[in-house]
C-alpha cells in the first residue's frame, strides 16, 4: 500500500503546490505578513519542506525545530486563527491540483499536528 | 585517497555517510535543518569533483552548472571538495585594456584576465582597487566572443570607486578583481520559451551579457529587453538595440525614461506587467535596484510565473 507521501506523487508532487500554496498565503490578508519575506526564494524552500511534511515525505524535524523557527512569529502575535488560514490554503491548494478528499483531510491532519509546537505551546 | 575535502581539510568520512554528518562529526559549524534533502539550509559548493545527481535535486540549472549541493543527502562516491556558498571568491589580476563613456554617468571599462578567470555572461565580479576597495559589477561580455571582460560602472558624485575609475584609472594599470560571482545566468532556460530581460540603470549590463549568451546558444522563442532608466540619456544602448531589433525577428527591445512624456517614457516595471502576457511559460531575468527586483519579481509570481523562472540580480548600494 503506498503512503500518503507516494500517493501525493512525492517530491515532484511537492514542487507543482509550492508556488500555488505559496501564492495563496501572500495573497490571504489573514497570514500575508508572516510569509512577506524580501527574500522569496528562501520563503519557497522553507515553504517546500513545510509541505514535504505535511504530505507525509521525508523529514527530520523535531519539535524542537519547529519551535525555534516559530518563535519569532509567536512573539509578533501568531496564533490558533494563523494555523487555520494556513491549513486552509494547503487543503485549498491540494483541491485545485485535484487531491481527493480523504488525503486532503489526511494531509490537513498532519499540518495540525504540528500546531502546539509551531504556537510554542 | 581522501573522499572528502572541506576548503583544504581531509574530512573523514564513513561508506555511506552523507557530507553533512561527515562535516558535523569533524565539528565543522555547518548550517542545517530539515536533513532531508528539502529545505536548502545546508546548500554547499563543490569546487572540485562532481555531486551525485540527487544532492542537486530541487537546485536550479545554474546552481547545479556551479557545483552547488544539498550536503545533507549528498553521499559521495568518487572525491569531492567543498566549500561553504558564503566562501570568498578566488582573486586574480587584470589588465584595464580601455575605459569609455557610455553616458554622461556610466562608464565602460575593459579588462584583460588570465586563463585562469572564467565566466557565464550575467555572473558579477568583485572590482577591487589598489587600496582594498571592492565593488560588485555584473558581466556584459561573453568570453567565447569578447578577449576583455566588460564592465559598466555607475558613476555616482563623490563615490570612492566612481572618483578612481572616472579619475585615476588609465588603460595599462593592473587591478585585482575576486569571483566570478552569482548564479543569474542563461542556463535551465528553453531555446524555444519567451525569454523577457528586465533591467534598469546598469542593471543593463547583465543583461546585455545574457542576450548574447542566449543568442550565441540559438534561442529561437521571442525575447524581449525592458531597460528602464530615470532620464533618456540614462538609455545608454538605445541605438545598438534598436538596431538588433531591427535585425532580429524575434527580439524585441522596450526602453522606458522615468522622465520622458514620449511614447518611450514611464515606470519600466508598469511596462513589463502591462505587456507580458505569458507568465506561466516565460523565463524572466531582471537586474536593478532593490526596489525594482523586488516588486517586479512578486507581482510577476502573483500574476502566475513560476518562481523558479524569474532570476534576479539586485544591485545593492554601496555604503
């Protein structure tokens, strides 16, 4: 049985939502401030490894990590209604490339997981 | 035989083991984070030997042609040096073989270099005086065509390097100069994908560079040059360009003076999103200040290019 991560179509998978994704988030009133990095490239390759995870692909990350990352935001106000916008444009993203359902709900899941340690909880 | 050097250190380096862990064990301070071949925090250069494709995966062209790696899935087989990106550019010496005028504030300085210094036209280089000041220009030559090295310099009232290129500088006088530098060249691109250059002031030169390069290359698909400048005078390849385009069937050269009231006046970054239409396919370079670079690459990915087809090259300031 493949995994989420196969299933998505892995690392290719994973190239054609970032800019889609990406788009989204600068274009969501809610979150834009968060991402509005001058430097785009490196917002597109954190962006990449964000969705690598959140498909299920190969990370490393710790809780530890994603709570140093997160840190600097959490102390410019980032909270439960943030993580939500972003899940909604991942899943929203994940429909336009035409997902089905169950791994959109499957994909949303595992970016949740990660919500207590993102928000320094 | 020693798999893995680091600048001028043996590494060890155990069968099977990537470089970064290789790099972290001989307590070698290499940034990291994901360790999975996404995130491009432990990007490095290989100097000498050839990365195994997959450490290059998600790398642009000009990247990989560069050497640049993701050491944390990057298993070596046959010898490798590396070095970090950050790592200072090779110097070599040059000959100034002529200086001009290309405007009332640019000027055009070529330089004779040794075998040793080679580039891709667009890469910059690291122009460095007798007294140790550095400054960064980009490449308008192309060494298959071109014996010097070009360069156009900015001319700014009461700049250090402006006063020692416009007053001190004489053909014959030997200079140092550190790189090449920069990954803004033509390389990943399609021959037959439209190929848009957006460049203001000197950013031109680049440009110029890239034109060349894809030209030399045989790229068929249409090209267009955007070239802003703030005064008409400061469109200081209007007439050869014009003239290419004349020749050329499928360039296109769009000039725009901030100042102008003509049909070739106005903002350069209103001319490219007014006129370029399709984004998603075409190969964008764009070279120029901050502010130029940086709004014209967002509201060109915000209009549906991909970002891994917009190069850029921002010129910063000197202080």
């Amino acid at each position: 049985m493949p995994t989420l991560y196969e299933r998505l179509g892995g690392a290719p998978a994973v190239d054609a939502a970032v800019d889609i994704f990406y788009r989204r988030v600068l274009a969501d009133g809610r979150i834009a401030r968060f991402f509005d990095n001058v430097n785009m490239e490196e917002q597109i390759a954190k962006q990449k490894s964000f969705l690598t995870m959140a498909f299920g692909g190969p990370n490393k990350y710790t809780g530890k990590d994603m709570r140093e990352a997160h840190k600097k935001l959490v102390a410019k106000g980032l909270n439960d209604m943030h993580v939500d916008a972003v899940v909604e444009n991942l899943s929203s993203t994940l429909r336009q490339l035409g997902v089905n359902e169950k791994d959109v709900l499957e994909v949303a899941a595992l970016a949740n997981s990660v919500r207590a340690d993102v928000l320094n909880r | 035989m020693t798999l893995l050097t680091y600048r001028s250190a043996a590494i060890d380096i155990e069968p099977g083991e990537d470089v970064l862990s290789a790099l972290l064990r001989a307590e070698i301070d290499a940034p990291h984070s994901c360790r999975a071949g996404v995130c491009q925090t432990c990007l490095h250069r290989a100097v000498e030997g050839a990365p195994p494709a997959a450490a290059q995966e998600g790398l642009t062209e000009a990247q990989k042609a560069q050497g640049y790696f993701l050491a944390c899935v990057c298993v070596p087989k046959t010898p490798l040096t590396v070095i970090p990106t950050d790592e200072a550019a090779a110097r070599s010496e040059v000959i100034v073989r002529a200086i001009d005028r290309l405007s009332g504030d640019v000027a055009r300085l070529y330089l004779e270099h040794g075998p040793d210094f080679s580039y891709r036209p667009g890469q910059f280089l690291e122009l460095i005086t007798p007294e140790g000041l550095g400054r960064h220009y980009s490449i308008a030559s192309v060494p298959e065509e071109d014996p010097h090295v070009e360069l156009h310099i900015r001319l700014h009232r009461g700049g250090r390097m402006s006063g020692f290129v416009s007053e001190q500088l004489s053909p014959g006088d030997r200079l140092h100069v550190a790189g090449p530098l920069g990954t803004c060249f033509y390389e990943g691109v399609d021959p037959g994908q439209p190929l848009t250059l957006v460049g203001a002031g000197t950013g031109l030169a680049p440009l110029m560079g890239i034109l060349r390069d894809a030209l030399r290359r045989g790229h068929h698909g249409p090209i267009r040059l955007y070239h802003g400048a703030r005064e008409r005078a400061g469109l200081y390849l209007h007439d050869p360009l014009e003239a290419l385009a004349a020749k050329r069937e499928n360039f296109t050269y769009v000039p725009r003076a901030l100042s102008d009231p003509g049909p070739e006046g106005g903002d350069v970054a209103a001319a490219v999103l007014e006129q370029e239409l399709a984004l998603k396919e075409t190969a964008f370079f764009l070279c120029g200040g901050e502010r130029l670079v940086g709004r014209l690459k967002r509201d060109l990915f915000m209009k549906g290019a991909s970002l891994k087809q917009i190069r850029s090259d921002v010129f910063l300031a000197a202080n």
